[in-house]
C-alpha cells in the first residue's frame, strides 16, 4: 500500500498501490503528486519494471500523482532508459484528463511519447484484459459524483480480488464483486466518530458500513483504505473491530508502505 488515507490527509499519503501477483507490479491510482516519487522509492519500487497502472477516476487525491508517474517513465524512455510500454487503464473521462494534463505541463520532449511508448488506454465498462499474470474486468461503479471505475483481478491461483475505488459498494456492481477473496473498500471513519469526520456528506461510508456489505457479498477478506488521518495510532484495531460487528472474515487495515499479503 502507498498510501491509505483520503483526499486532506496530510498525516500519510492519498490511497494507492501495487498489486504483484509475480509476474511485475500493476499501480493503482496514484495519489495527489509528487510525493507518488517518494512512496515509490520508499517501498523499493523500481519504475523500471512498471509497466501497467489503473485510474480509478479523475479527482485530485488520484490523478495528479499519475501524471509525475508518466513523466519519470517518459523522463526514463527520453534517457533511453526504459524498456517496453506503460499502459495507463481508465475510463474515457479519466483518460482525457490525464492526457489533457500531461500535454499541459510535461515538456514535449517527453510528452511526444504518449501514444507510442506510454499508452493512455481507454477501457469500458465490463471490458476485461490480462496483464501481470492477472485477468482484470473494469467496472463502472455508477458514482453520482464524477464518473469512476473499479475493478476485479482474477490472481494466477484464481482467486478474486476486487477494487472498488474510493466509494462505498454499490449494488448495482454485485455480479463484479459478490464471493470474492479479497475486497479493497474505503472506510471514511469509524462509524462511531460519523459526527466528528461527516462521511455521509462526503459520499463515503464507515467501516460498520464496510463490514456489513462484505458480510452480504460474502467476501473472505476485506481490505479498509482512504481514510481520515486523524487516527492513524489505533486505526488498525479500531477499524477491524467495527467492521467485525457485522463481518467474520479477516479485515486488514494497511498502514502506508505495509505489504499485505494476499
Ligand atoms: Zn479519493
């Protein structure tokens, strides 16, 4: 995990990470900037072996950490030290800001390699593609507020794990992510604090909520990200213990740069 925490955090770094399944490192949004660099080094990810990463949808607290992936990867392709292509997954209005973006700020000499080296993909929804050793399914998770994606990875031993971006389940997604071994859920705040941090009017949900929708999908293991970051010392028992009133599975609370282990 690269980050965990929601789109104000300043106490860690916006969610996202990389899924290995063995066959190389798959990104997942990318954080609010920058510090996207720093993660990386930190968690000794090397950009040389990135070749495929996924946009959820087009907010702040993920996009704009993708575009300084794609201009360390062309700043590389330019010193002709990059072998093969990176892929950027999303759906079309994602991928138009992303480009938009990079056309915008990223030099020419390394913009110019869009659409030849660094390939901007546009998925639908329902469409599926393998890379990594995993096959992967898009869907749209019918947000009201911008348009986003999630997705669902098949790993090498079959098993299910399933993406939901930064949103609460919603039902219109349950043949995407019903059974599945492992689900990557936002949990806002403890449902208990709901006065203190608002998720609601956020459009984002508690880990009661958390927990009690991955009870009715049977998932096995439930995974709680893109939180508030205002308590992060307890965040782990406190969390899993909330989402347990109503699920009996494992929950996993990651901290920032912790490896969960499928
Ligand atoms: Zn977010």
């Amino acid at each position: 995990m690269l980050g965990t925490g929601s789109a104000l955090v300043t106490r860690c770094f916006n969610t996202c990470f990389v899924l290995n399944a063995g066959e190389g490192d798959f990104l997942v949004d990318a954080g609010g900037g920058n510090g996207i660099l720093a993660q990386f080094e930190k968690a000794g990810i090397d950009f040389h072996t990135l070749h495929h990463a996924f946009l959820t949808h087009g907010h702040t607290d993920h996009i704009l950490g993708m575009i300084w992936v794609v201009r360390r990867i062309a700043q590389m392709v330019y010193a002709d030290d990059y072998s093969g292509t990176f892929t950027v997954y999303g759906h079309d209005e994602a991928i138009e800001m992303l480009d938009a973006f990079c056309r915008m700020v990223i030099p020419s000499r390394f913009y110019r390699y869009i659409g030849e080296r660094l390939i901007f993909r546009t998925v639908a929804d329902g469409e599926e593609w393998d890379a990594v050793g995993c096959h992967f399914t898009a869907f749209d998770i019918h947000s009201d507020k911008t348009k986003q994606y999630g997705f669902n990875a098949i790993l090498p031993d079959g098993r299910k794990l399933v993406c939901l971006g930064d949103e609460p389940y919603n039902p219109v997604t349950e043949r995407y992510v019903k059974h599945c071994d492992w689900l990557m859920s936002e949990a806002f705040c403890l449902y208990a604090d709901r006065d203190v941090f608002k998720p609601y009017e956020k459009f984002h949900s508690t880990a009661l909520d958390a927990g009690r929708d991955a009870s009715k999908l049977d998932v096995k293991n439930l995974l709680l990200y893109h939180t508030e970051d205002r308590t992060l010392a307890t965040r782990a028992a406190t969390y899993s213990a909330e989402a347990k009133t109503h699920f009996t599975g494992r929950v996993v609370v990651p901290d920032d740069l912790e490896v969960v282990i499928l």
